[in-house]
C-alpha cells in the first residue's frame, strides 16, 4: 500500500511539472477544447432551464389560476 501511494504521489508531482510547463501556447482566445466545452456547458444550462420555466409556470398557475371544486375533506 505504501509503495502504491508513492507511485500514485510522484505521478501526480510529475503531471503537475509538465502541465506547468505548457502554459504560454497561444496568444489569447478559446481553443477548439475551450469552445466545445463552453458549449457543453450551454446546452447543460439550457437543459436544466426547459423543466425551470415549466415548473414555474405550473407553480404561478396553481396560485393565480382558478379554483378547482375540491371536496371537503371530512373526519369519520
């Protein structure tokens, strides 16, 4: 176990040494990852909307629509 987690530590140390390193690549902007991701992103909040708005509207019809007969609830 404690050869494992030496390994797993100076793999992690050595990703963190080389992702470090690439910084600087490009001038400015969003690359085609960036882009694909910030779309993903997009279509997870639009997806989390549609069924927001829907229950909203239900909600704000239940308060402010009409009445239904409901009938009075009686203890035996």
């Amino acid at each position: 176990m404690k050869n494992t987690l030496r390994i797993v530590t100076l793999m992690t140390v050595m990703y963190a040494n080389s992702a470090f390193a690439a910084t600087g690549t490009e001038a400015a902007g969003f690359s085609l990852i960036g882009w694909i991701f910030l779309g993903f992103l997009a279509v997870i909040v639009t997806l989390q909307f549609v069924p927001a708005v829907i229950m909203y509207s239900s909600m704000l019809a239940g308060i402010f629509g009409k009445a239904r007969d409901h009938q009075e609830v009686k203890n035996n």
